[in-house]
C-alpha cells in the first residue's frame, strides 16, 4: 500500500502544470521564486514537490521562503546513508510521484543528487525536463563533486537549459539554453534592516562578510579567535548566530563595531546572509553542506567531512580554523553584483510557457531603463 505524501494537490484549473522538484535549501532557494512567477502569471501551474535525503527540511524551507510546499515525498523508511541508497529510494518514490500527476514537465535545479534522480525519473516517463541553471560547467568531471558529472547527465536529458546568465549559454548544455538571471536574488529580503543594508552593502562591493554558526561548547575556541579576526581584517564584518552567541565569549564581539551576534536567524534572513558571505564557518555538517550551493565556501569544525576533488567543503580541526578562514579570504576577491532587475523568475515562466507554445517568444520583454523611471 503506498503511502500518500504530505500536502494536498491543487485542484487542476491549467492546460499545462510543471513539477518544481527540490532536495536541499539552495534547490529551495531558486525554485521558490519561480513558483510565485507561475502563480503570478497564471497560464502554467506549478507544483513545488519537497524531497530529498531529508525531505521535512526542504518541506520547512519552501514554507520559510513564503511557498507552501505542494507535495511532500518522503522515503518511508529511512534508507541507509550511502548515496546509492538514498538514490535507490528516492528513484522509486518520484516515480509514484509522476505516475500519480502525470505533468507536461518536471523543472530541476542545479546537479544535486534529487535533481538528476527526478531528471532522469521524467526521462524513463517521458516527460519533458527543464533545467535551471545549466549552464554552470567546468572541464573536470570531479569538480565540484559530484554536482558537475550530475549536471552533464541532467544535460543529455534536458529539453530545455535555463542558464543564469549570457555567458552560460556558451557552454555545450544543449539546444534551446536561455538565459534568466538568478531567480535567487527574487526571495525576501532580511526583515532586520541592518541585515537588510549589510546584504546590500556586501553586494555593492563592500565588506567581505564572514558567517559563523556555532552551537557546540567545543568551538568556543573558535568564537574567541573572531576578535582578532577583525583585527587583522579591516574590511572584514561578522555576524554570529547559534547557541553559542549567548556564551559569554561572545561578549567582546558585542562591543565592535563590526559584528552583529544573534541568537537565532529565520530562515529567510540565513538564505540571504549565507548567499552573500564570502565564508561560513560552523560546526553543523547539514549547514556547509548547503554553503557551497548558496555560491559560498564553508569551513566545517571539527566535522567528519571527507573532502572530495573540488569540494569547497574544508573540514577544519578548532585551532586551525582562523587560520583557513584567513587562506579563504585571501583567495576571495570582491565583486560587486549587479543589480537584480528581479525579473529572472519571470522569465523562467517565459520560457517555459514558450516551450509548451503559449507564447511566440521564449524571451521576456524587459522594460527599458527609460520607461521604468517615475
């Protein structure tokens, strides 16, 4: 007997509806966004599927980012921690999930474990692939790993490449890439304003930020280096959260100018805050995992990670972590990002509405800077 997933279906009111399937926080990250440009367009439905390895986190990250999750597909019992297991179960279950739905399309991001399994699931159904960011290409196979080997499967299945920017579409992904935009910079903003202003003045090119999640008592020797960490880096700003921001070796970093302690940061606020870091530093496994999705590097204390070829993961005994952060930062130039027009989203609709033939043209209109001025 198979057992139903979390979520209740949407009642169908579309000639078209495309599954948007994540795995993780950064897949969450950039199909939120598409989902409310679907919504707001209202000629495709789009149904956010939550799954994955842990697939009540993702459930709480598309509720965290203002999109309820459409369908939860959990994995019965919990498969063994090999990725081939992982693979395995969720194979099966995304495969009750496209025979029960049948949709015209399933969208991916990225080349994380769920998207090749959902890509190469749709492909043995028959059902059209679209895959966002595609464009994100290196010459060695192992790097990053194994997010670049899942990408060129994904590519070889894909019937339509949804890249961020201009330049990935030289890549050899495919026929019909286009490129978006970054359909991250669309979720919400940090509701605390000094979040909100420190994003923005790290995306103009300013501070490098250094994100620091600590909640065990054995990384306090890591919480008492960031002082000197300030000290010796001068364009350097900090923001603390986790169990340990209420220790008091956190006390020295309330008094500086450069540093911002919080117990807890929302969901939301962390997606931004982390996507704009130029390094995170925790001790939880599952947090630098996500890091390098999210476009930053991560230095996990004291964790059991492994590195692999590629990996930006750096597994860091205590003592040596200031010291790798430093290495880190040394290697980090900043680079401003331009500004967003925050129509990516939109155009991945565009695209996708233009595939199923709603639409003459699979580029948006964007309107001209002349145009836009009040």
């Amino acid at each position: 007997m198979t057992e139903p997933s979390l979520g209740a279906l949407p009642v169908p009111e579309h000639d078209h509806d495309v599954l948007l399937v994540a795995g993780s926080l950064p897949e969450v990250a950039r199909l939120a966004p598409v989902s409310t440009a679907f919504a707001e367009a209202d000629r495709i439905r789009a149904i956010t599927v939550a799954t994955g390895p842990d697939p009540m986190s993702v459930h709480e990250a598309f509720e965290a980012l203002g999109v309820p999750a459409d369908v939860t597909v959990l994995l019965r019992e919990p498969p063994a921690p090999q990725p081939a297991a992982v693979a395995a179960t969720l194979m099966t279950r995304l495969d009750e999930v496209l025979v029960d739905l049948d949709p015209s399309a399933v969208m991916v991001y990225g080349g994380g474990m769920t998207a090749a399994v959902a890509a190469q699931v749709a492909f043995w159904r028959q059902i059209p692939v679209v895959h966002l960011q595609s464009g994100v290409a290196t010459d060695d196979l192992l790097c990053p790993f194994p997010q670049e080997a899942n990408r060129r499967i994904i590519g070889q299945l894909a019937s339509l490449f949804l890249v961020a920017d201009q330049a990935g579409t030289e890549s050899s992904v495919g026929p019909n890439a286009i490129a978006v935009g970054e359909t991250m910079t669309a979720n919400p903003q940090p509701a605390d304003l000094q979040f909100a202003r420190l994003v923005r003045r790290v995306r103009a090119g300013g501070p490098r930020l250094v994100l620091v999640a600590l909640d065990r008592i054995d990384s306090l020797g890591v919480l008492a280096g960031l002082p000197e960490l300030l000290e010796r880096e001068p364009d350097v700003e900090i923001v603390v959260f986790g169990e340990l921001a209420e220790h008091g070796a956190a006390y020295p970093l309330l008094q500086h100018e450069r540093a911002r302690v919080v117990r807890n940061l929302p969901l939301a606020e962390l997606v931004q805050l982390l996507a704009a870091s130029a390094v995170l530093v925790t001790d939880n496994p599952d947090l630098a995992a996500d890091a390098p999705g999210l476009g930053t590097p991560a230095v996990l204390v004291d964790g059991p990670h492994v590195p692999q070829p590629g990996d930006s993961i750096r597994s860091i005994g205590s003592p040596a972590v200031m010291t790798t952060v430093r290495q880190v930062l040394a290697t980090a130039a900043i680079t401003p990002v331009p500004p967003s027009d925050g129509l990516a989203a939109a155009r991945v609709e565009q695209a996708v509405a233009w595939m199923f033939g709603l639409c003459p043209s699979p580029l948006l209109d964007t309107p001209s800077p002349t145009n836009t001025q009040v």
